[in-house]
C-alpha cells in the first residue's frame, strides 16, 4: 500500500503530466540510483527503489499498429487467426510446465485470456491434448526496416521448413536475421485492466498498492483504451489477485518480452516494418513477434 506521502504526491500532479514527460515515480524513502548504475543494475533485479512509470504502448501482440496502416483481416478471419496462435501458445505452455493449470501459472493466464476471448472449449482442449505431440520451440532473432529488432516466436513439426520460411519472409520484406537482438528484451510478467476513466494518478496508485513496477497505456484489438502493469515473471498472478481485490477487471495476464531501448522509425520504415511484421504473423508457424518499435500517437 502506498505511504501517504505518495499519495498526497500523486494528487498534486496535473493530468497528463506523467505521461507527456514519461515522468518516473520512485519511493522517496529509497535512494535513487545514478544513471549509470541503473543502466546495469535493473531497479526490479538489484535496486531496492520501485519505478512507476506512464507512457505510450510499447509492446508487439497489442494494437499500436492500428494508426500506421490497416493490418488485419476481416473480423471473422481474424478471430481464427487468433484462436490459432491462442492454441499454439497453449501446446508451448504446457510443453514448458505441464498440462495441469493449477501447477502451471502460464498456462493458467493463457486458458484465462482463452475465455475472455469466447474461444471454444473444444479448441482449448484439443490444443492441450496435441501438446504431446513431436513439435519444436524456436526463437528467431531478426532486423528489420530501419534497424528496428524483432522476436520471432515459432512451434513448428520441421525445423527446415520454418528456417527457410522466415529467412525468405525477412529478406522479402527488408529484414534479416540477426544473432543478438534478444539482449534487447526482457522476459517480464504483463496484467492488463481497461483503461476508460482511470486518471494517470490513480493508475500509479494502483500499481504500487498492487505491488507492479510499472504502469502504461495501450490500446485493445477494438482501439479501447488498456492500461498494463508490468511485474516480475514471478509475480503476475500475486498483481492480477491485487488488481481483482482493488476493483479492477482483468483482462488478461501473462508473459512478455519488453524492449529494453525502442527505436524510432521515419514513416517509410514504419510502413515496411508493419508490413513485414505482418508477414511473419501470418505464417501458420509464427506464434507471436515482439519489436522494439515506437509507434507515435
């Protein structure tokens, strides 16, 4: 629970002020690390301080992409698009802790996301069970237009095929693959909540009474507005019960892979990057794909 002397902080900001200056909030009975110890000392890792932050979406798998260019399918083709990927995530979940949900947090938040999204019991049974059947896991690192890195999840039964696919999809659409570009990521935990009528000061309140380290605005498939509060792998379903207990309705939660540094592109590399991540994410073997891309308003 936050400290009154946060608070009371917290209530003195103007509206919008976090979140046109990315303004870092930081418990003021911690000491503040200078920049250069915090460039190799992460605040979740090693520091004792707590940063809470409120800035523009960040993160592949969300709608960042809706304001460069129209990428997606009709409603309906794109509902089966996402139940597959929905079902290719849950055979790599329970290949990496087992079909039980209660012993497997990951998959636990992924067969909840499942849900909320009314995909049908049966896929999500269907894609449990074919879990055990002889598929590999593979990470792609790649660079695309304008020097912007990429993640390319894959779950594939052939190992050639997908490597050559990618590889032809990357150089088709001004890419290449790059070893080193997942050093730019970070593994973290990802809850998200709507995000109508929540101020900026009471969405920094939340995430330090849910014990979050920070907090940003996104947008759904639908452009409504999301706010997700970022924590260690360790602690997602600990801040999802605290947002639940707080009020909040969640709408999903899991893991992601957050940018350590993003990159800003000019409208032409914008353009071909989103076409390129459109490519990927149409082949059938292609789960998810993380950029470090900003995208501006």
């Amino acid at each position: 629970m936050a400290g009154p002397a946060v608070l009371t902080a917290l209530r003195t900001l103007r509206p919008g002020t976090l979140a046109a200056t990315s303004a870092r909030l930081l418990v003021p009975t911690q000491p503040v690390l200078p920049p250069a110890s915090r460039e190799s000392c992460p605040p979740w890792r090693t520091s004792p301080s707590r940063a809470l932050r409120l800035c523009p979406a960040l993160y592949a798998g969300h709608n960042k992409w809706s304001k460069v260019k129209h990428i997606k399918g009709p409603k309906d083709e794109a509902r089966g698009v996402m139940f597959m990927k929905f079902a290719m995530m849950i055979k790599i979940a329970v290949k990496e802790g087992g079909s039980n949900p209660e012993m497997n947090i990951n998959l636990a938040q992924i067969l909840a996301q499942c849900r909320s999204k009314n995909m049908p019991k049966a896929s999500i049974e269907a894609a449990i069970k074919n879990a055990a059947k002889p598929l590999s896991q593979h990470m792609f690192e790649a660079r695309g237009p304008g020097g912007c890195l990429l993640l390319i999840e894959v779950l594939t039964d052939n190992n050639t095929r997908s490597h050559q696919e990618i590889k032809r999809l990357l150089t088709k659409n001004g890419g290449t693959l790059s070893e080193g570009a997942r050093h730019n990521f970070n593994r973290r935990g990802l809850v998200e909540v709507p995000g109508q009528n929540i101020s900026t000061e009471r969405a920094l309140e939340l995430a330090i009474e849910a014990g979050a380290e920070d907090v940003q605005e996104a947008e759904d498939e639908e452009e409504q507005p999301l706010l997700q509060f970022i924590c260690d792998m360790t602690d997602v379903k600990k801040v999802r019960a605290s947002l639940e207990e707080l009020g909040m309705k969640v709408t999903s939660a899991g893991l992601e892979f957050v940018p350590r540094n993003l990159v800003s592109l000019n409208q032409d590399h914008l353009n071909a990057a989103s076409t390129l991540i459109e490519a990927l994410t149409d082949y059938p073997d292609v789960v998810r794909v993380w950029d470090n891309i900003q995208v501006d308003g």
